[in-house]
C-alpha cells in the first residue's frame, strides 16, 4: 500500500463489508468477486484491472437498482473519486 492508494484502499475496505452484508442473490457472489478482485487490483496499482472492475462492479451496483442500499452507491462512488484524485483512470471514457 502506498499513499496514493491508501484513500482507495480505506474505501473498498468500507464498502466490501457493505456488499458481504447483502441477501443472497442472482448477482450477490458475482459483486462479491467483483470486489475482491477490485480491492486487489488497486493493492497491486494494476491500472487496467482498476479500470475493468471499477466497470463491473459500477454495472452490477446499477444493474442491481434497489437490492443494494443507497449506501453501497455512495460509498463507491467516494472510491472512484479517491481512485481518480490518486491519478487511476476509472472509466474506458470521460463521463457525460
């Protein structure tokens, strides 16, 4: 862990308890690997990966609509305002 990562990392950290705490579901393990693997990404300053399952979990959390509390949102939403401060690109493209 580094100092730039160190915000992200404190991030995921809030936001995984948050996701293992969901009911189970059609998508529940799928963001919980997806988080996982997202946490690992950033340990190792894996930029594609970063990119890649920032992606997924975005799509999953939007996919998901009310299965997952507004919490989960916001909180990774604050993980990809701290990835880009740090430098990470978290989208393929700039956002509309």
């Amino acid at each position: 862990m580094s100092e730039k990562t160190a915000p992200a990392l404190a991030k995921l950290d809030e936001l995984l308890p948050i996701l293992r705490g969901l009911p189970a579901g059609n998508d529940t393990q799928t963001i919980l690997d997806e988080g996982d693997a997202l946490r690992r990404a950033v340990a190792a300053f894996h930029m594609e990966a970063i990119r890649f399952r920032m992606h997924n979990v975005d799509r999953l959390l939007k996919r998901g609509g009310d299965v997952y509390p507004a919490l989960a949102r916001q909180v990774f939403e604050e993980l990809r305002s701290a990835l880009e401060a740090a430098g990470f690109h978290t989208r393929s493209r700039e956002a509309p």
